[in-house]
C-alpha cells in the first residue's frame, strides 16, 4: 500500500459508507445529465423542425381546423387527410410579394389489407418543392420515378424494398436522416405517384373529392415562401383574402406553441434539477459532517504519525472526489441508460419534436455533467476536510477508547 | 542492529508549562504543567510516573511536538520545534518522534502490517519490512498481520501501536503508559523492547505506573498537580 492507495483503500473497505455517498452523488450526475439530454433533444428538434419548414406562410384547407391537425401532423406524425381546390395554387402564386408557392397533397394510408402500414403518404411537386427535396435529397438524389417513394426514418421499410399502399406496390428509394419530427413517420412521393395512389384509394372508398366534377385537381397545403423586403403578416392576409375555403398560417406563429412548451419543459426540468441538487447538496454536507465525527480519531493518528495538514485536507478531498466520480460515472450511464432506449416513448409523451444531439455533444454534456459532479462532491467535504485536519491529536487521543 | 544511522537527539524541554480554561468549575484557570525543564538523552530510559490528572500526558505531548506549551521552548538537537510551521514539524515527527500514545492509535479499516508501515506509507519513504516483521515477531503479533485492527482486542492494538513506533526506528520514543492493558509477562516483554531501543542511541521516555518500569529506567521522575521531581 501506498499514501496514493489510502484513499482508495479507505473507500474500498469501508463499503456501505462510499455506496451510500456514491449514490447521492450518482443522482446528481443522473439529474442533470438526463435532464439536460432531455432538454437539447427537444432544443434540437425546434431547430430541426424550424429549418425543415423553411416556409414563411403555410396555406391548408380551412377545414383542416388549420393549426391544430396540421401541427399534429408535423410533430407527432398522426396521420391526416384534408383537401383544397387546387386553383388555390394559382390564386396563391398571383399574390404579390410570393416567391415560390410549393403544393403538397397527403393521403393517409390504412391500416387494412391494402396497406402494409397506416401511414401518412406526402406528395410533393419537384419543380417547385423547397420543403422535401433539400432533406431526402441528402439520401436520394435522383428523381423519383414513378411508384418510386421515399421514407421517414421511422417508416419500417428499407431501401429497395416495397411497401403496399392501397394495393399499389411502391418502391422505397431513400430514407433521409431523422428530423425528431412528424415526417419522420411520413412516406414522400412525385405527383404522378400521389395521383394513382390518390385513384387506388377512391377504388377503395377513401374519398379526397373537394367537388363532383371527377377531374378535379386537389392538393393539401401549399408551402410559400415570401420574397424579401415583403412583409409577411402582409402577405399572409392578401393571401388569405384572395383563396377560397383556406387558411395561410404562418409558421412563425405554428412554432411559438412549440417553443413556448419547450420552453415551459426546460424551465421545469430547471427547476427539477436545481432542487435535486440543492438537496442532494445538503444531504452529502450533512453526511460529510457525520463521517468527520466518526473519523476524528482516524485523523489524530495520521496527524500523530507525522502527517502534515495538508496532506489530511489532500486524503479528504481525494476520497470524495473519488467517489463522487464513480457515483457520477454510474449515474451519466443510468441516465443513458433510461434517456436514450426510452427516446420515443418520451416523445409521444411530451407530442413536441425531439431530436437527439450530436454524439459529441452528448459525450460533451456527459464529461461536463461528471466535472461538476466532481467537483461538488469535493466541495460538500471541503468544509469536513478542514475540520478533520484541525483535529487536535493531543485531545483526541488523551481520551480512552 | 545499529540504529540511526548515527543520527540520535537529546530532547530538551525549557521552561515549559501549559495552562488550561476549564469551561466550569470555581478555578477555572490552571497549570497542567508547571514550569519545568527536562533533557531526554540519547541511549536512556526515562519513566515518568504520578497519578492520574497530574499533568503527564500534557508533558509527553508537549514534548512530541503535538501541543504548543503556554510557555518555554522544545528543543530536538537544535531545533526549536515550535517554531516550525505544520509542514515541517509534521515531516520531523514522521521522521523523528515515534509516539505511543495513551489510548487507541490504530486505524481499523487498516490490516495489523499496514498499521505497523504507515509511517512510511505516508511519507512514500521505502517501507522497511524486515524490521516491521521482527518487531511483531518480538510482540507475539506476527500471527495478526493480515488481520484487521478493528478486530483486535486491547492489548494487541497495543502491541501494534508499539510495534509501529518501534518499527520507524525513531531517535526518540515517547510512550504513554504503554503497558495499561497488558498482561505481566507482556508488560516486561514491552519494557525489555524499550530498553533495546535505548541500547541503540533512541531517547526514550515511558509514562507508566507499573513499579517494574523503574528497573529498565536510567532517570525516573514523578509528576504531581504538574510539577515534576526527580526520584532517586
Ligand atoms: N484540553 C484541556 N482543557 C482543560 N483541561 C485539560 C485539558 N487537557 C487536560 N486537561 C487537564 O489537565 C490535567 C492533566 O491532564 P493529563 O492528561 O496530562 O493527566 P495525566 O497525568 O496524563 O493523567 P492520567 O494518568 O489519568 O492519564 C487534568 O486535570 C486534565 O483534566
Ligand atoms: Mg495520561
């Protein structure tokens, strides 16, 4: 043994004391770092979902209830269906100050026979779409050919196979990278595939017929994007007065619901975390003073020994740093445990965007989340550390047994 | 066994005394010891006797650099050690003062050798195994060494404590009634150890009350309501 092994020797051997210092500084690792993963994913998310949308306006049917089943559809990928007369699209691109107006058409798949999945199928047009084709072009860079699809990360099917939508048999193609999104649970066509889809599903008995005439076009939402130096909120009420039976939403006003919750959930998880410490804190100071008691005449001997005071502050400050790693090594890896398998049941149950940071980022947290788990452990017996290497030898160790 | 390499130290004790505030009590202020002046010579056993409260242990620790005197200087060689700041002092103790104190000295999470090389572990100075050995093998402790001291009774904690001291082989011994729980046999065996050390240039100094110690002693002297005279 050596004075580099007393520190750890005295943790070794005395088990159930550094268990139970262990444990309390493990919830502290565990709080935050959980807390804090929790907290960037749906940061992340926002951010994601923020630049996914790229559009300013967002026109859909005023029948879609506008914001609430759209959002729904965005974030938590419920399936919906709603439909507009497609002239809209013209009516929309005549409005002075639009830039690109990009039509989508969605069709919820079902959940029977015809369908491999219930699904929300989203037909975009690729001569004006600045929503879809930046994000799967990252993964297919091709035109999408006829029946050809592309599929959200969580869609279950891989690239190559196919999937049966309405007994059309669809090819996937690609599967873009996650968004923490609704479109991640989304499948993305042309046009051309959307119409047949759009017939298989009348033959079906899934109606989208806004009126009797069969030739009708429909779309779903149409995607603007405002040219600069016009106002939006501007362009939004002209675009507005200027359709039939729709609503223009902007998606500044669809986000602040997203990030006024994010910010609600950050601010609890805050507070959480805060109140965890602080009593964890008082626990471990507590703690701390109790083993100074039990540990004065341990002190008086080294200090009879001929230990100076600050190698006893030094043995101290070692044991809890110590153990206050361990305990936060073992609660960054139960948070991970709990935050990282469980990520989806999370999600649906805050219904907001979530999407996991960068590896390095969460390595990153997780060093900084021990750091500080460290270091408070160390300062919890900062306070014993000094008292113990004031501990009069003289006075203890007169005493009997 | 030569000792020391050389190095021995007189101890010498100037015009020491200690006061004390009792917290209750009518004379609230006291002298545990009162002044006095005591040279412990390298090679010699001194006993220190006198009933209790009359101010022995306040002496010995004085002595051992643990308590800072009212008044007077303590001198190792030429060093005043009062003088020193922690740092120091605490390096010359390791070095220099093997103490035994009057009550329980033992960690007990720490096996009965690991006791024995603490001294050195502290200090990183190369543990001396050999002598540690002999000295249990002497104290009949060789059988505990790889038991823990928390399981050990009275008189072999106090073996181990003596062993301890005795293993640093320090020039200067200071025991606090070593012997308290010791059976006869190991009383004398302890005090016989203690003479050893003398016989190779240690100045020791043994507070005890058995009559026996005062056939190994070289000077003995007997403390009262702390003052100190020479018995001859
Ligand atoms: N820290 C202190 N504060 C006040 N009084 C003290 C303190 N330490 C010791 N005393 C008193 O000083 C006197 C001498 O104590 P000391 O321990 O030196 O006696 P002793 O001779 O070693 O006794 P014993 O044989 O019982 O060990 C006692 O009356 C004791 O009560
Ligand atoms: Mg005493």
């Amino acid at each position: 043994m050596s004075m580099r092994q007393l520190p750890v020797q005295n943790l070794l051997r005395r088990p159930g004391r550094t268990m139970a210092l262990a444990a309390l500084t493990a919830l502290l690792a565990f709080s935050v770092f959980g807390g804090s993963i929790v907290v960037m994913s749906l940061r992340q998310g926002l951010n994601s979902l923020e630049s996914r949308l790229g559009a300013d306006i967002i026109v859909v049917p005023s029948s879609a209830q506008s914001k609430v089943s759209f959002q729904n559809m965005l974030l938590q990928g419920t399936t919906g269906a709603f439909y507009m007369d497609a002239d809209n699209l013209t009516r929309v691109r005549e409005v002075e100050g639009v830039e690109i107006a990009a039509p989508q058409v969605f069709l919820a798949s079902l959940k029977a026979d015809c369908c491999s999945v219930k699904i929300q199928v989203i037909g975009f047009d690729p001569e004006t779409d600045f929503f879809v084709r930046p994000w799967i072009g990252q993964s297919y860079s091709q035109e999408l050919g006829k029946l050809d699809v592309v599929t959200g990360c969580k869609v279950e099917a891989n690239v190559g196979e196919n999937i049966r939508i309405y007994d059309e048999r669809c090819k996937v193609v690609g599967k873009p990278a996650p968004t923490g999104t609704g479109l991640d649970t989304a499948v993305y066509c042309g046009m051309d595939t959307m119409k047949i889809l759009l017939k298989a599903a009348e033959t079906k008995g899934v109606s989208h017929k806004v009126t009797s005439d069969p030739d009708d076009d429909v779309i779903s939402a149409i995607y603007v994007k405002v040219k600069d130096g016009y106002d939006i909120s501007e362009v939004n009420s002209k675009i507005q007065g200027h359709t039939r039976k729709c609503s223009a939403v902007r998606t500044k006003s669809m986000l602040t619901d997203v990030s006024d919750s994010l910010a609600g959930i950050s601010k609890t998880v805050t507070v959480l975390i805060a109140a965890i410490w602080a009593l964890a804190l008082v626990i471990l100071l507590i703690a701390f003073a109790m083993i100074a008691g039990e540990r004065k005449r341990e002190f008086a001997v080294l200090r009879l020994l001929g230990s100076s005071r600050a190698m006893l502050i030094g043995l101290v400050l070692k044991e809890s740093a110590l153990c206050s790693l361990a305990g936060g090594v073992l609660g960054v890896l139960l948070a991970s445990l709990i935050v990282f398998p469980f990520t989806t049941l999370i999600e649906t149950k805050l219904g907001l965007p979530y999407l996991r940071p960068e590896i390095s980022s969460v390595t990153l947290l997780g060093l900084t989340s021990l750091a500080a788990t460290v270091m408070i452990g160390a300062a919890a017996s900062a306070w014993t550390s000094f008292r113990l290497s004031r501990v009069d030898p003289g006075t203890v160790l007169r005493e009997g047994n | 066994m030569q000792r020391h390499e050389g190095k021995s130290f007189e101890v010498k004790a100037e015009q020491i005394s200690k006061r004390y505030f009792r917290k209750t009590g009518a004379a609230n202020c006291f002298f545990a010891v009162k002044p006095l002046s005591l040279t412990l010579e390298p090679g010699t056993v001194t006993v220190l006797c006198g009933r209790s409260g009359s101010g022995k242990t306040t002496l010995l620790h004085i002595l051992a650099g643990l308590l800072r005197p009212t008044e007077g200087k303590v001198r190792l060689g030429e060093t005043d050690i009062y003088s020193l700041p922690d740092k120091e002092l605490s390096a010359l103790r390791s070095r220099s003062v093997g103490i035994v104190p009057q009550s329980r000295s033992v960690l007990d999470i720490l096996t009965v050798s690991e006791n024995i090389l603490l001294p050195q572990t502290l200090y990183k100075t190369k543990a001396d195994r050999q002598s540690a050995e002999q000295w249990m093998d002497t104290l009949n402790i060789l059988h505990l060494r790889d038991v823990r001291a928390g399981e050990l009774s009275g008189g072999e904690v106090r073996r181990t404590a003596i062993a301890r001291t005795l293993s640093m082989n320090p020039p200067i011994i200071l025991a606090d009634e070593p012997t308290g729980d010791l059976d006869d046999e190991n009383t004398e065996l302890v005090f016989r150890c203690f003479r050893q050390a003398a016989e190779t240039h240690a100045a020791v100094l043994i507070v005890s009350h058995e009559a026996d110690a005062l056939k190994f002693a070289d000077r003995a002297f007997r403390m009262d309501g702390g003052v100190m005279t020479e018995l001859t």
